[in-house]
C-alpha cells in the first residue's frame, strides 16, 4: 500500500541536496560581513546598520540549516523549517542586494566620477565611471543570492510545483531566464548611469558617453522583453524553433554591438561593475542559446522531443495467473 504522504518520495541523496548551498551561502555571508565590517567608510550609518543586520541574520539562518542537516535532516530537508528558512533568507536579501549594489551608498559599487563636469564632456579626461568600491562584499553579496536562487529553484522543484511544466519544458528554458534577469541588471546599470550623469539639465546628453547609454538602455529594454517573452512560451510549452533562432540571433547582434559600444573605448561599462558584467553576461548567453537554436534547426537535435515518453516496454499482459 501506498503511504498517504503529501511530500513525493525523496531519494536518500536529496537529504544532503541542498547542504552544499547552505553552506556556501553561510560562507559568503560571513565574507560579505567582514568585508563590509572593515571598510571605514561609514558616510552611510542607516545603510550600514540594515547590511549588518542582513549578512548576520543570514549566517544564523544559514548555519542552523547547515546544522539541522546533520541532526535531523528527514525533519528539516523539504520541510516546512526549510522553506521557512529559505523564505526568511529571500526576503532579508531581495531588500539588502539593491542597497549594496546602489554606488550612492557607496557599499558594493560606488561613484568614482573625480572631477566630472558635465559642461564639459568633450574633454576625454572627464569620464564619469561606476565602479567596484568593495570587491568583496560585492562577489560575496552576487554569490549569496544566486545560492539563495538556487536553493529556491531546486525546493520548489523538489516539492513538485509545476512539475509536468518543467519537465516538458526545452533545455533552453533556463538560458532564457538567465539572459532576462541579465537584461534586466544591463536596463537598470544604463538607465541609473544615465539619470547620474546625463540627465542633467546642461545640454551632454549629446555627447559621446551618453549617446552609448541611450544605446545601452535599449538592449536592456529589448532584451528583457524579447528574452521574458521566450521565456514564458519556454515554460508553457515548445516555443516554435524558428522563433526561438530568430529572436536568439537578434539578441546576439544587439549585444555583439553593446559589448564593443559599452564595454570599450568612452562605453560607460568600461569599469568592473554590475553594468560590465551584465553586460558581457547577455553576450554570451545570447551566444549559448543562438548556438543550440542552430544546432536544433539544422541538425534535427531536439532533446525534448526526442525523451521518448516514458518507455512503453514490451506489454507484458500475460502474467502468470495462479
């Protein structure tokens, strides 16, 4: 007889599943509080005081999951505490991420604009730039979301929440996600540059450095429209492969010239910033998911469809009768 459990059965290896992201975003909170402990600039004390509270509150949340798997993992791992922990750690970051990364708070990222003066863009010694201020706490602050991400993504999987819908959904599925939320970051870098640096009322919005930001906004723009909408028809159902070339081959196209317009010479994301790497980030994954489109269009190679429906085995219907 079958147990009226409402969980779906685990395997024993799901019960240290998610140990390593625990872990990992344990660590990274722990990196990301020290580093941002030991930076003396404290200009911002309302700001300090929230990320402090974030990156602690993370590493108890965080350790005692990590904890609880070892002393009592078949209570905890896929359980409510877990989600509850999981949900607990999503919230504090979803708020604490946009105020590290803000270069007015000059936390992650900060404002290294010198002497910028915005009558006088013509001179190529004025450069405005955004860049990293603390290393560390800026990659351990992008590493303990996407651990959190992660251990969203694969509880929700686990707990079997549209689980016909994933598992149906085409192998680019994920890529098109990836390069929405890389869409996404390069729309709002460019369109902070920009309200920064170019949306004054002196007459530089003509000028080099800002006619690159306008170029950069519409490739966050388009992107994230284009790459969302790929998405949503990813994950309803198989996106005609057709569209799914052309719209890949578009996007490769506008970010091959947002790479080389942005990210070199006078480009605004010419610094290590969350706009530089947004940036690259769409370039390649656009890369990625053009390269599969081809290779399914004109090699035949499609994997979803060709996970034949599960077995239909010989039919064994005459079992011995007693």
């Amino acid at each position: 007889m079958m147990s009226a459990t409402t969980l779906p059965e685990t395997d024993p290896s799901s019960t240290r599943n998610r140990f390593s992201e625990w872990v990992a975003l344990a660590v990274f909170s722990a990196v990301a509080l020290g580093a941002h402990e030991s930076d003396d600039d404290d200009n911002n004390e309302k700001e300090d005081k929230w990320i402090t509270a974030v990156t602690s509150m993370t590493i108890c949340v965080a350790s005692l999951s990590v904890l609880a798997h070892f002393l009592f993992a078949e209570r905890f791992v896929a359980q409510a505490p877990e989600a509850i922990a999981v949900l607990i750690v999503a919230v504090v970051w979803a708020g604490g991420l946009p105020v590290i990364m803000n270069p007015d708070n000059g936390l992650g990222q900060r404002d290294d604009t010198v002497s910028f003066d915005s009558t006088n863009t013509t001179d190529p010694s004025f450069k405005p730039e955004i860049i990293v201020a603390n290393a560390n706490l800026y990659f351990s602050s992008w590493g303990a979301f996407i651990a959190i991400l992660y251990i969203v993504g694969n509880m929700a999987h686990e707990a079997n929440l549209g689980t016909d819908v994933l598992r149906r959904a085409p192998p680019k599925t994920t890529l098109w996600y990836t390069l929405c939320a890389a869409s996404f970051v390069v729309m709002v870098a460019s369109s902070r540059f920009f309200h920064t640096f170019c949306g004054t009322d002196n007459e530089d919005d003509g000028s080099e450095i800002c006619k690159r930001t306008k170029f950069g906004i519409c490739i966050g723009v388009f992107g994230t429209l284009f790459a969302s909408g790929l998405s949503i028809m990813s994950t309803m159902g198989r996106p005609p492969l057709m569209v799914e070339t052309g719209v890949s081959f578009l996007l490769i196209v506008m970010y091959s010239f947002g790479v080389a317009y942005l990210t070199f010479k006078t480009g605004p994301a010419t610094a290590i910033s969350n706009f530089y790497f947004s940036t690259w980030a769409g370039f390649v994954i656009s890369l990625l998911t053009f390269g599969k489109s081809v290779k399914e269009l004109f090699l035949g190679e499609d994997v979803t469809e060709n996970v034949s429906p599960a077995p239909t085995a010989p039919t064994v219907t005459e079992a011995p009768k007693v």
